[in-house]
C-alpha cells in the first residue's frame, strides 16, 4: 500500500510504497482512510519541529476518518503515534470514535482538529461558567473561530459574541448572536457589546486583546480569558494595574495545557456533537500528490486541505 512518509526532515513528506498492515488484534480495528488533516500539528510534525516527533522515517497524519470495510460504519481517529496518512491502519478500538453515515467523511477531517482547541479549551481550561453564560471569541472568522461558536454553544453558552476585522464575514459566521468590528486603529473598537461576559476564546492576541481587556476594566463579574491562538500578533503588553482592576482569570490552552487522556475523554462527545454542525469546507487532494500538493499555498483558497488515498 501507499503511506506518505518523511525520510529527511527537510525533504518533507514523500508518496512512498510499503507492505500492508498486518491483520488487526482483537483489540484493533483496520480502517480504511477515506480523508486526513493537514493541521498546522501535522505539519510541524512533518518538519520535525513538534515535540511529538523527532524520529525518521516519520508517516505523516495524527488524525482521520476512516471505514471499517468489514462493517462499513465510519470512524474518527485521533493518535500523535501518526500514520494517518495511508491506505489502511490498524487502530485501538478505544480511540476509533464512531462517526455518524451520513456526515462528509472530507468535511469532518478538515474540522474537527480545529473544532477541538475551543471545545478543551473550555471544558479543559475554565472553572464554573455560570448557567447560559456569554462567551466572546475574538477571531471568529478563523476556521477555528467559527467552530468555537458551536463549541460554546453545545457546552452551555446562552449568547456568543464574535470579534474580528471584516464585517462583511462576521455577519455570515453561523451561529452569532452579535459581533463586533475590529478597527483598523484598534483602540479605537468600541467594545460595549461585550460588557458582561463570563468568558472570552482569544485566537488572535496582541494589540486586541489589551484592548479589549482593558475594556473590561470596571467589570463587576468574573470573566475568564482563554488565549489559544496568535493570528495577529505573538506578544501583548498588558499592564500590570489592569490585571489588579477586576476579578480576571487567565489562562491558556493547547495540548501543553491538557493531557491526551483528557482529550481522548472528550472526544466521546465531541464526535457525535460537531456531527450536527455545519462543517468547515474541505479541499480533499489525493495522498499521491503530497510531494508537490504539501507547500501548495493557493490550495487552502478552496477549503481547509486534506489528504485522500
């Protein structure tokens, strides 16, 4: 069968030939890949950048959805063991996580990797949200920003306010129940919709974020501040008296800031709840064109690329 596997880290990922995989235990399932992500995790790994994976040869892919030929139901799989990228794989049947018939096995392997940082974020990384609380999601109009309105929304969240630089998009984000424009000079983002909210979701960082904390100054309930992305910028000044000014907690969340089991915990329920979203569209290419597909930036214009064999 056919896996995409990096020999040299500078190489990248190369469509190479190798034996099949042996029948499965009884405590496997062999899959047969119908679609893989080409999350920014699976690219590090493939550059040898991730902390995961630092031994060659390395078979790219953490995830995929995958069938099951002998029954034909359809499986999520997730594992930084790698390999997704490939014909077939045998897998722990305790992380093939049943994925309804009637979802887009391309659509829901482009989606649920970012779907996961909102999802752990605040099941992971926030304490006692009060019932229907309001959450802010600052970049909402990033793949991940968009499915982190259907996170909140499943996990309890009664209104969600999305943030970001085009209005024009903001208003197509399913899901929102207001937004607010980002300004070009951002200091001057009038931020007085998101008074009152328990939680904000930041993927952007930076100048907008102090600026929209700092808006929330005189707030006389707690509110949580998640940072799990950087889109605009790396740092952020804040300063020291804002962090006195009101009940603030913050926090962060990526796969250093939760454990795999929790995250494999999660994904019981996860599954089958971002089954009922509406999925982020996918760019499906096939595996046997990664050499020239994988540094291909004009591809992600037509979706959030995967990999199909």
């Amino acid at each position: 069968m056919h896996i995409a596997q990096v020999q040299s880290w500078p190489e990248g990922p190369r469509y190479v030939t190798v034996d099949d995989p042996p029948a499965p235990s009884d405590s496997q399932i062999q899959l047969r890949v119908l679609a893989a992500g080409a999350h920014q995790v699976v690219r590090s790994r493939a550059s040898g950048a991730h902390y995961s994976a630092r031994q060659l040869p390395h078979t790219v892919g953490v995830d995929c959805v995958g069938r099951d030929e002998a029954t034909g139901k359809l499986y999520y799989v997730f594992t930084l063991q790698g390999g997704t990228y490939a014909e077939r794989i045998n897998v722990d049947k305790s992380i093939a996580y049943p994925v309804p018939d009637d979802v887009d096995p391309a659509s829901f392997a482009a989606s649920l990797n970012p779907a996961m940082s909102s999802w752990m974020a605040i099941t992971q990384r926030t304490t006692n949200l009060p019932k229907d609380f309001t959450a802010v999601i600052l970049g909402a109009t990033s793949a991940s920003g968009r499915l982190a309105v259907h996170s909140a929304k499943a996990l309890g969240a009664g209104k969600v306010i999305g943030i970001a630089r085009n209005s024009a998009t903001l208003e197509k984000v399913d899901g929102l129940d207001d937004y607010v424009v980002l300004n070009d000079v951002v200091a001057e983002t009038d931020f007085s919709k998101i008074q009152g909210c328990d939680v904000i979701l930041d993927y952007v960082y930076g100048e907008a974020t102090v600026h929209l904390l700092s808006s929330l100054s005189r707030s006389k309930k707690p509110v949580q501040y998640v940072e799990i992305g950087s889109l605009g910028q790396r740092t952020a000044e804040i300063p020291s008296q804002l962090l006195r000014s009101f009940d603030l907690t913050v926090r962060g969340a990526g796969a250093g800031s939760w454990t795999i089991p929790a995250l494999q915990k999660e994904l019981h329920t996860l599954v089958p709840t971002m089954a009922r979203w509406k999925l982020l569209s996918a760019n499906s290419v096939p595996l046997k064109d990664i050499e020239t597909a994988w540094n291909d930036k004009s591809l992600t214009g037509e979706g959030r690329v995967v990999f199909v064999p």
